[in-house]
C-alpha cells in the first residue's frame, strides 16, 4: 500500500486514529477484572499499541480520548481529565522512544513500554494523590493524599503490567501493519 499524497496519508491516519480510539474504549469498559482499590482492564493495552501504530501526535489523541471515554461512559467522569492527560503521555512517551531507536525490535519495544509504564504509575500517583486529598475529602493535608495515593500503588502497577505483557506480543505485529500503511 503505497501512499500516494499528504492528502491519502492523512487521511489513513485519521481514520487509523479513530479505529484504534474505538478499541482503546472497547477493550477498557467490556473486560474488566476487579482488585482491591480499581480495575484491571485491557484499554492499557490499546494504549501501548496506540503509540506504536500511530506515532506521538496520533498516539497521544486516541490513547487519551479512548481511556477518557472510559471514564466517562463509565461513572469515574472526574477522573477523565487526570486520564486524559497520563494516557496521552504514556503514548507520546512510547511513541518518542520507539521513533528515536533504531531498532525495533523487542527490547525497544519492552524499554519503552515500561518508561511509559512509569509515567502511567507516577500519573495516578499524583492524580490519587489530588482525588484522594481535595475532591473526594478522603484524607486531610499532604500526608493523607500520600497515604491515599500509596494505598491505589500496587493496583496501577499491577493495571500497568498487565497491559504491557498484552500488548508486548503484539507490537512487532502492529509496527509491521504500520509500515506497509504508511509508507
């Protein structure tokens, strides 16, 4: 498939951005498995492969829209904005580290799915952080934010893992379809 104009290419990327927006919500509100303090769910996943299939302009949008829908359409509507924006960067996290390597092959792929697996941790770490000490009043002061934050660690950790161990196998694959659409 080769891509003939700006216009063509643009286009793909459009509609590749919606596609991958479409399963990102897909795969994070229909499977869900419950833990102590949240949720695991595949839309992490979608997020990782969001930003190998889409780069960081693209990646960055459907990764961050299809997990705020999730949000949304899933009754957690105050914690769209903080998933907006850690969803958003852990794409463009991955999408820079895999567009700067040379290689990409499966350590790329493993390097920057775990630094964008940090940024996701270190995210809700501070959006827990926030929730848990001025909008949801669970905690007084910055010492019970920080106890509330720490009590939601291991699930993010284990959400984020999760994720990464889906979405590993697949991102060769997903890398491959992208070069034959976009080049």
């Amino acid at each position: 498939m080769e891509v003939t104009n700006k216009q063509d290419l643009k286009i793909r990327k459009l509609t590749l951005t919606g596609l991958m927006i479409a399963f990102t919500f897909i795969a994070g509100s229909i499977i869900k498995i419950p833990t102590l303090n949240g949720m695991i769910q595949l839309g992490d996943c979608m997020v990782l492969l969001s930003a190998v299939l889409l780069g960081k302009k693209y990646g960055f949008f459907a990764a961050a829209t299809g997990m705020a829908l999730v949000d949304i359409l899933g009754g957690y509507v105050l914690w769209a904005p903080f998933t907006f924006i850690i969803k958003g960067l852990v794409a463009l996290t991955v999408s820079i580290i895999i567009s700067k390597s040379k290689e990409k092959g499966f350590k790329t792929f493993l390097f920057a799915f775990i630094l964008g697996g940090i940024v996701n941790v270190v995210g809700y770490f501070i959006g827990n952080a926030i929730m848990g000490g001025i909008i949801v009043g669970a905690s007084k002061g910055l010492l019970g934010s920080m106890i509330y934050a720490f009590s939601h660690l291991f699930g993010d950790i284990i959400q984020t893992v999760a994720g990464i161990v889906i979405a590993l196998p697949l991102s060769k694959m997903v890398y491959k379809f992208k070069t034959k659409v976009f080049n």
